[in-house]
C-alpha cells in the first residue's frame, strides 16, 4: 500500500508531538538524622528573652557556653536533642515553661584529599554529594580513578572507612578520598 505523500508529514508531526522529554532522576543517598560536632555554629533562640538568644560554636571539648546553664555538651547530639537539652537546664530554676529552638547556621567543614585539583577544607552545603564536593575542590586530577572514592566518617567515637559513588551523601566532617589509576 503506497501512502500518499502528504499524509507522511503530518504523521510525524503527529507521532512527534508524543515524545517526553524527561529529566533523568536519580536516587542521592543522603544522611538524614544530623549530629552536632566540633566546628559547628548554631543559633539558640530562647523565645520570650532576646539576651540568651545568640550563636554558638560547638567547641573542640563538644559543648557550647550557654549563659544561665554553663557548658552544655551537643557533641553527637541531634537537634532536637539539643533543644530539649537546653530547655531542661532553662526549666530547671531559671524560666517557667522555656521555648527553645536551635539551629544550624554554619556546618563543620569537610575535606577532600588523593586524585582532585586542590585537596584542603572546604564549607558543608546540606545535600553534598561526592560529585558536588570533587566539583567544589577543582574537578578530579588527570589521573583520578573516577569509580574509587573512599569516605572517612566518624560515628560515634568509631571512624568508619567505605566505598561511595560519585551520588553519595556527605555529610561535615567527612574527609574524601580520590584513589589514583594505575593507568
């Protein structure tokens, strides 16, 4: 059966009209459940006192001086945890009923060594992944082995040392590692 020729065209702007254009999504494995460590900087809001209201940098120690309550340990502490923490000290023989609120305004930093143009420190922004953090130190070195990333993380008092794609979620204190080729 021969089609006429005028008909050709208007199918493909037809069938063409059809056509998606999808972005490709995909899943970024990223930490969720956020501890307090050394080099943070968080923001305590004392609702109903501006003068407790401040930022505090979580000392080498893991506490924060906060007035009224002295030294308060949040190192491995969630934030949450934190405020709860707080609210208690305030609650106990200094304001009936505290609100407290405590938020981070600047992570601790990560760190990236091996294979990446400039290896140093460089400033956490929440949802990093592997990729962002090599893009962040200059790309990977001419002899990168892009598919060999190891990541340093502290948990706890443990460091823990694994393998990570390049989609993999950092999180402040990790330090990246960029293994060479052997080629």
């Amino acid at each position: 059966m021969r089609w006429p020729l005028y008909l050709i065209p208007l199918l493909f702007a037809v069938l063409s009209g059809c056509a998606m254009n999808k972005v490709a999504a995909y899943k970024v494995d990223i930490p969720t459940e956020y501890t307090l460590d050394t080099g943070d900087v968080v923001r305590v809001t004392v609702y109903g006192d501006t003068t407790l209201t401040n930022t505090y940098t979580v000392t080498d120690k893991g506490t924060i001086s906060f007035p009224l309550a002295g030294q308060v340990m949040v190192r491995g502490q969630t934030i949450t945890t934190a405020e709860r923490m707080i609210t208690e000290l305030l609650a106990n023989g200094y304001m009936i009923s505290p609100k407290v609120s405590v938020e981070v305004t600047t992570y601790r930093p990560f760190f990236i060594d091996g294979a990446v143009a400039t290896g140093g420190q460089y400033p956490f922004v929440y949802g990093m992944t592997v990729r962002s953090a090599v893009a962040t130190a200059g790309g990977f070195a001419d002899f990168a082995d892009r598919g060999h990333v190891v990541v340093y993380r502290r948990i706890g008092k443990a460091m823990t040392k694994r393998p990570m794609g390049l989609d993999g979620g950092i999180m402040p204190g990790d330090t990246i590692v960029v293994l060479e080729r052997w080629l």
